[in-house]
C-alpha cells in the first residue's frame, strides 16, 4: 500500500529523503525536496507512485529512457538547483571531517559532452543488445539516445553493435569502452571469443568509413587505421586502450586550468597518479614535471604524448604504486609544487608523507569529495592551509562530482580532529 511523503531533502547519491508515520527514513529516486508524493515502502527504499505536490524547480528530462537507465538520477531537477546540491556534497564532505571552508559554485557542464562510455553488450536471438544496466538491476536496456554523448558515439551505436556482433556467442556478456578521438572512435571489447582470420577481415572492414580509428578485443590490437589522438594544440594526448581519460572534454580542460594555477608560479613540478598525462603536460608547457603513474599502458600514453606535444619542457616518467610505495618527504623536497589525482580511494598514504614535507604548493584532485576531504584534513593537520575548493560537474546528472582542492604550507599545525575555520 502507498503513504503519502514529503520530500525534505536529497540524499548524497541524489535520492529524495523522507520520513514516515512511524519515523522511519526513506530514500524515494526521482524526487525533489519539497514535494509531496506517493510511494510503496520497501525497507528503506521507497518506490515512487505518484507526486502529489511537484517542485517549481522540477523540469522535463532530457532522455526517453530516465527512471529505467541506471545511468542518472537528476535529470528532472533545474540546473541552478542541481548544481547549488553539488556544491554541497562538497560543503558537506569536508565539513564532516571538521573543516569549514568556502566552496567556489559548482563550474556546470552541458549535454552531449561525454566522450567516453562504457556499455554492457549480451547476444540474444534477435542478436546484439548494446546498451546500460538498468535502475538496480543486471538486465541491459538498449538504448536508442543517450544526451550525456557526444554525438559521435551518439549517432553510431548500430556500428558498434556490429561490430560486437562478429564476437558474441549466444548467452554471452562483454563490455565495451568507446572513447570519441579527433581522430575517430577507440573501441575497445572485452569478454568476447578470439578472433579467428576470417574475423579480422571482416572487423577491419569497419574501418573503411573512418569513424573508427582501432579496434582492441581483450588487450589484443584488431586494427588500428589511425593512431587515436585528443588534440590540445599544442598538447596531443594518446588514450591508452580502455584505459582512463577525463570523461568530458570541457571538464577536464577546466580541471587542468584549475591545476595550472594552483600549481602557482614555481617548478618543478611532481604529477602524482599521472596517467595519460592530462595535467603533465599542461604543466610542463611552464615546468620541469615528473610524472608517477602505477599503469605501465598509462605510462606509455604518456612517452608518446611527450614525443609530440609542442612547445613544452623537461618531462621525467616513472612507474610506482603510490599506494604501496608513497614518495617520501626526502624525495619530495625539491618540489616547489606537487598535483596527485588518485583513484575514488584517495591518497592516504601518499598524503600522509605529503603532510611531512616542504613543498610550498599541493593541489588535490578527486572524483570522491569524501576522500578527498580524509586527505585534506591529513594535510591540514601537517601544517598545510587550505585555500580554495571548486567542484567541477564532469558526471553530469548523477550524484559524482570532481573536485580540485588547493593547499598551501604554514606549518600552523591545527589540533588533530577538531573543526578548523579556513579563510
């Protein structure tokens, strides 16, 4: 049986939270706060039947297939509201480990600017479904449109499923990865059965048209009729196959800028969790970078960005788990600045040794506020200030935010766990 809520607020993964008769919280998708609706109460999630009272903030959502999708959650909320709540998923993340401090507004991102995707693939009788998982379950949902995609994935989800097709047994899943280059698409399968010849005639046919420019299936090149490039004149970028990228580009250019002046006006310069390179090269377009990556397919994005990338300075690579094997404070004391940009786990460890050292300028990068606030209260404990926090939007429409923290060093050592206010 339905009960009549009210929608007092959202969650942290951008569900409405609300109270029942009885005083039990429940968590109801696609609602606003504010709003009173009906919903079916299952333990703590509560599906929802009807709204009652709508929100003025409420919108129409921008894709046919929202509340099946287990893509997004928000696409109904108005974007000045939307990303006021992202901001204070931020606000809220540092403040639960007792630091308050301004946040800068959320720095928005439009639609149709993800370039990089992830789709779940099954063969049934009627052949390839290409698609996502739906809302809280394994089954895929094909989709016809997605406005998180650049249009160059947009348009050719028919050529992907083909070229999945050639693969696919019958019952099977795979996954594909397809990152939008100024050079074509870089798609990448795993989980399909080897190619045998007759499959690498017909896959390479797919690259007559030009809209794909390699094709990997589980680590093994199929064809590659140009080399993959993200151009930033006059940085170029090569895309490890399958491998991490900044998923917008409008994103991460804004992240880079945030970075480069937080990095302020001295080198060298220490990238901690590298990658392809994204803020190394950015850098070294002023300093003398080392860049620290664990991946090895990462680090050799990264060589051949170096080779032909104009116009910057000296860049160092070396391969290293930072998690393992943290860069020590010895190591670290010829730097006048260091950027680390770690996985959602954050960079304890490496932010512990960052807490003992000398380097007057750090700057943190994170797709998780919550760690990323763990290791600013590390830092600040050390003796670092922090001096500003911007979230970036880069996953539009879903509970994940970006974040970039700059610190400075005081050695003013706050007490250890109580709240600290930062100007």
């Amino acid at each position: 049986m339905a009960e009549t809520l009210t929608i007092t607020a959202l969650g942290h993964e951008g569900d409405g939270i609300a109270e029942t008769a009885s005083g039990q919280k429940v968590f109801v998708p696609f609602t606003l706060p504010g709003e009173v609706v009906t919903a079916e109460i299952q333990g703590e999630r509560g599906h929802l039947v009807s709204i009652l009272t709508p929100s003025p903030d409420r919108i129409d959502p921008a894709c046919k297939h929202f509340t099946v999708c287990g893509g997004c959650s928000l696409q109904h909320w108005a974007p000045e509201k939307y990303q006021a709540w992202k901001r204070e998923l931020v606000v809220h993340a540092f403040a639960q480990r007792g630091i308050e401090t301004p946040v800068n507004p959320t720095i928005p991102l439009e639609p149709h600017t993800r370039r990089r995707a992830v789709f779940t693939l099954s063969r049934t009788e009627q052949g390839v479904v290409l698609g996502f998982n739906k809302r809280e379950s394994h089954d895929i949902l094909p989709i016809e449109e997605c406005p998180l995609l650049v249009p160059e994935i947009e348009t050719r989800f028919d050529k992907l499923s083909a070229l999945a097709d050639r693969l696919m047994d019958r019952g099977k899943r795979a996954r594909m990865t397809v990152v939008s280059t100024d050079t074509g698409l870089d798609v990448s399968l795993e989980g399909a059965r080897k190619p045998g010849r007759a499959d690498y005639e017909a896959l390479g046919r797919a690259a007559i048209d030009g809209s794909i420019s390699r094709l990997t299936v589980d680590g093994a090149e199929i064809f590659m009729s140009r080399v993959p490039e993200i151009r930033n004149d006059p940085i170029v970028l090569y895309p490890s196959s399958g491998g991490f990228l900044q998923a917008t580009s409008p994103s991460e250019l804004a992240l880079a800028n945030l970075v480069d002046a937080g990095v302020g006006k001295s080198g060298p310069v220490l990238d901690l969790f590298s990658g392809i390179g994204t803020f190394t090269l950015k850098l070294a377009q002023r300093f003398p970078v080392l860049a620290v990556e664990g991946e090895t397919k990462l680090l050799q994005a990264l060589d051949r960005s170096m080779r032909f990338s104009k116009g910057i300075k000296a860049v160092t690579s070396r391969r290293r788990d930072l998690f393992l094997n943290p860069m020590v404070p010895v190591e670290l004391k010829e730097y006048k600045a260091v950027v680390f940009d770690p996985p959602r786990a954050g960079a304890k460890a490496q932010a512990e040794a960052l807490a003992k050292s000398i380097v007057p300028q750090i700057v943190g990068v994170s797709c998780n506020p919550a760690t990323l606030a763990r290791d600013a209260r590390i830092l600040i404990d050390g003796g670092y200030k922090l001096t500003s926090v911007t979230p970036v939007d880069q996953f539009l429409w879903s509970g994940h935010v970006e974040v970039v923290a700059n610190f400075e060093l005081t050695r003013k050592s706050a007490s250890k766990g109580r709240p600290v206010r930062l100007s």
